[in-house]
C-alpha cells in the first residue's frame, strides 16, 4: 500500500476526530482509511492510535510521529505548489540563442518588454550565426530560420519567411533580370561568406527537386546587414529572407526574380529540448514573440 496514502490516512483521521470523517476527505470508505492506518503502524512496528467506536486518541509515538508527517505534508504541497506556479508564472534565467542579424532586430530588441512585463526573469541573449549545440550549450530556446531541425526537439512557428533573389528595380533596368537560374552566371551576385556560407550556392527548387546553384560576384561579406545595403545600393542581387526585405518590396525599393524557383519555406522557428512541461519563461517568451510577430504592418515597418 502506498506509504504517502498511508501517512495521509493518519493525518486526516486525527484532524478529523474519526475513521468516518477521514474517509469523506479522501473520497474512500471508512473500512479503507483504517486499513491504510494498520498498514502503517504495522509497517513502522508502533501503535499510533488508540481507537474504539467513540473517538481516536494518540499514543505517545503517534504524537511524536504525527509532527514529521505535518511538516512531510506541508513540504509536498510546498514543493507542488513550486512547480505549479513555475508552469503557470515566469521566473528565472532565460538562455536564448539566435542569429545575429536577426537576434539583434527582431529578438533581443523585445527583451526589455518581455522582462517588464515578467519581472521575475533575467533574459541573457547569445547572438551567433553559428547553429549552438542547445544541451550542451545550456540554452533553454533557440530563435532559427530554416534548415534542419534535430528531430529530440520541439519546433514552433514563429512568422512565415522565405528565400528569394532581389536587386533593386535601377539593377534589372541596367543588367536586365534573370529568367532561369542558368542567367544568374552572367550577374554580380553578393554572397554572404560566414565559413562557407554561401559559397557552396544558392539553394532552390526546380520541380520537387531541390538545386544549388554556385553563385560569384565582386564582394561578399559575413555581415547580413552590409549585404542588404549593397543590395539597396544597387551594386548587385542577393539571396535574402523576406523578413529582411518586405518593407523595401512594399515601398518598390527592390523587387524579386526568380520566385517560381525559391524554396517553399525557410520559417522562423522557436526551438528548445523535448519535455514534459515547457518552463513557463520559455512558453512565456515564445508567445511573446508572436504576438509582435503578427502585429499588423510588423514586418513592412521593421524593414
């Protein structure tokens, strides 16, 4: 029989003054309740009460016993109570990763208005185009566009965004725009150049068949913001994310090619560990990022 129903019994039966009472407590029969009592003074080898028809009485060892399992009880509900509100109440550290460009716009920047209005939260950001390792790491959530997801993780959708060709309408009038991904051999395309990045190619899609095309132009950087100003600057096309762009394609300051070859979706995506309940700061924070996320006129003016 389980020992917490046991001391439970106990408990309430010399609250209650009665088997009877007790019983009505835990929802069960008085024939139960003085079951679970003898299974424990036979567990613990002592007599805890003395009963008859009319009333209880504590034994000596009762009395002593009864007091541990007051504080027992007490320091359950306590520690109930703790989880509870720490699903239900954000509190803590919050490690978040994210990408720098967009960490530095569109993440980090709503920091403050997350921790003012959860002020039991420290939020520290690490923005890094790096992909973090978010166990080993120690991060509790990670803010990410596209790619692979590891499969041990939990992904949620924060705002649709994609990957497209774009250049300024002066450029297309001046070099003349691409119709196949063949044309993008004769244009000056600016690369950003992380590790890598993309030199190995722009990626699209041709039918259902995923194609990388390898791209060159006169300059490239690592750093997403410069590649947007060159863009903007009319110098050459890049591969961007709409989020990057939708302000400047709204006002007609660039413009896309390319679109029947981009890739479906390159979401922006929330991501932390599978388990059984969230950390309230984590959900707290998610939902707090798409809620600004889906603000009417969000993107075109953070552009």
């Amino acid at each position: 029989m389980d020992k917490l129903k046991q001391i439970e019994a106990f408990v309430a039966a010399v609250d209650t003054g009665s088997l009877a009472r007790a019983a009505l407590v835990a929802e069960v029969t008085p024939v139960m309740i003085g079951r679970r009592i003898d299974a424990l003074e036979r567990r613990l080898g002592a007599r805890l009460l003395h009963r008859s028809t009319r009333r209880l009485a504590l034994t000596e060892q009762g009395a002593v016993y009864l007091e541990y399992c007051r504080r027992l009880l007490s320091d359950l509900d306590h520690a109930d109570n703790l989880i509870y509100e720490g699903r239900h109440t954000a509190a803590g550290h919050l490690l978040v990763s994210a990408p720098a460009g967009f960490g530095r716009g569109h993440v980090a920047l709503h920091g403050p208005s997350f921790v003012a209005s959860n002020p039991n939260v420290k939020v520290s950001f690490d923005l890094n185009d790096q992909v973090v390792d978010l166990l080993r790491q120690g991060f509790d959530m990670a803010v990410r566009i596209g790619g692979a997801l590891d499969p041990t993780f939990v992904a949620i959708k924060l705002a649709s965004n994609r990957r497209v060709v774009c250049g300024t309408p002066d450029y297309f009038q001046r070099k003349g725009i691409p119709r196949t991904l063949d044309d993008l051999a004769r244009h000056n395309c600016l690369a950003f150049n992380l590790q890598g990045g993309q030199h190995g190619g722009w990626h699209f899609r041709v039918g259902d068949k995923p194609v990388t095309v390898r791209v060159s132009g006169n300059l490239e950087c690592n750093d997403s913001e410069l590649l947007h100003r060159w863009t903007g600057d009319g110098l050459g096309i890049s591969w961007r994310s709409t989020w990057e762009i939708q302000g400047r394609l709204a006002r007609g300051e660039l413009v896309t090619v390319l679109d029947e070859f981009a890739l479906p979706a390159y979401d922006i995506m929330a991501v932390y560990p599978q388990q059984r309940h969230v950390p309230a700061k984590v959900r707290f924070f998610i939902d707090h990022l798409k809620r600004i996320y889906s603000a009417p006129g969000y993107w075109t003016s953070a552009s």
